[in-house]
C-alpha cells in the first residue's frame, strides 16, 4: 500500500460522501496550509469565537498626578492583556481597534484621599477614525463630603467600533490639591469584542 496519495481531486465513487478513515484515526494538517472552505457548509465543526481574539485592557504600573481642576489624560503605560497582539498603544496610552464589531467599553481611576469636598471623573473617550472625531462615550461623577478615604470611579458602555478608531481615559478632581491615581492594576481600561 502506498505511503502517500497524490492526487487533484478526491469524488465519491457512488453517491455523494466520501469518508475519510476511521473511528478513532487521526488525520494531520501540517503547519502552513490552509482549509479553504469559502462557500461551504460545514457541521460539527467546533467554531473558533472571533471576540476573545479582540480584547485587550491597560493599566499604569504606578502611581500618576491629577492636577486640580483639570481633566488629564490618564498615562496608561502596560498592558495586563492583548489577545490581539497590536491593541495595547502603551507609546499613546490608548488601545487601538485591529477588528470592527461591537465592544464593551469599561474604565476605572483609583482615587487617594483627599480630605477636601470634592467632585472625581472618569471620562471614556473615542477616537472616529473615518469622521477624524473625538468623543466622549461615556463618564461617571463622584461627589464626596471630606474624601478622606480612597475610592474608585468606574464606568461602562457597548459602542460600535471600525479598524483604527482608538479608545483613551481622561480623569478629573477638584480636591484643591493633587490627588494620585492607580497603583497595579488598579486604575485601568479596556475593550472585549461581544459581537
């Protein structure tokens, strides 16, 4: 028996199946080929999720100054993770969109006490790439009465995102003073690919 069939093309020689092997055997597709299935229908077929491969979520390694009474870029320097590969801009402190669809969008700023009055924001912002517009998708106001304590502002939202729109975080406080935010994996954002 031969080791190895060459051959153009493989055709049922009665009916419409071919099957091949048996129960229990293995069959190798060696690394570097492609399965060209465009068109077909295939069924039980284990499907690879598209959103897991399109995550990603930044953080700062340590801590960062707000100024008072002035939103701020929030300086996220590493990446916890990057299923991508090409998300995490830590040169920009922005995650980059390599996939469109729609994503969840979350951030939280860790915030030190302050003992003043004070008002604390976190802003998440979108970058349209195809209108070149800057938006602020979503934010979230914490009011507190001598912010001794710290504390944390989170916010969320689903958005529609297209390839080489990108997603950045502001912050604000108006203790009077400035007031410190992160810390390892505490002041964060990121994006998940739902659909």
């Amino acid at each position: 028996m031969s080791s190895e069939v060459k051959a153009n093309k493989l055709s049922p020689a009665t009916g419409t199946d071919v099957t091949l092997g048996d129960s229990g055997d293995t069959f190798t597709i060696p690394s570097g080929a492609t399965i060209d299935a465009t068109g077909a229908t295939i069924t039980g077929w284990p499907e690879a999720s598209p959103y897991g491969s399109n995550s990603c979520q930044l953080y700062r390694s340590g801590n960062q100054t707000m100024t008072n009474n002035t939103i701020t870029l929030f300086t996220a320097d590493s990446a916890q993770w990057d299923t991508h590969g090409s998300m995490a801009n830590t040169a920009n402190n922005r995650i980059d969109i390599k996939t469109a669809g729609k994503y969840w969008v979350y951030a939280t700023l860790w915030w030190d006490g302050s003992g003043y009055t004070e008002s604390r924001y976190v802003y998440i912002h979108w970058y349209d790439d195809s209108a070149a517009a800057d938006t602020v998708l979503n934010q979230w106001t914490w009011q507190q009465t001598n912010a001794a304590s710290a504390t944390q502002t989170h916010t969320a939202i689903a958005a529609d995102l297209a390839v080489d729109d990108y997603i950045y975080v502001k912050g604000f406080q108006n203790a009077n003073n400035s007031i410190t935010t992160g810390g390892i994996h505490q002041s964060s954002f990121g994006v998940m690919r739902i659909e």
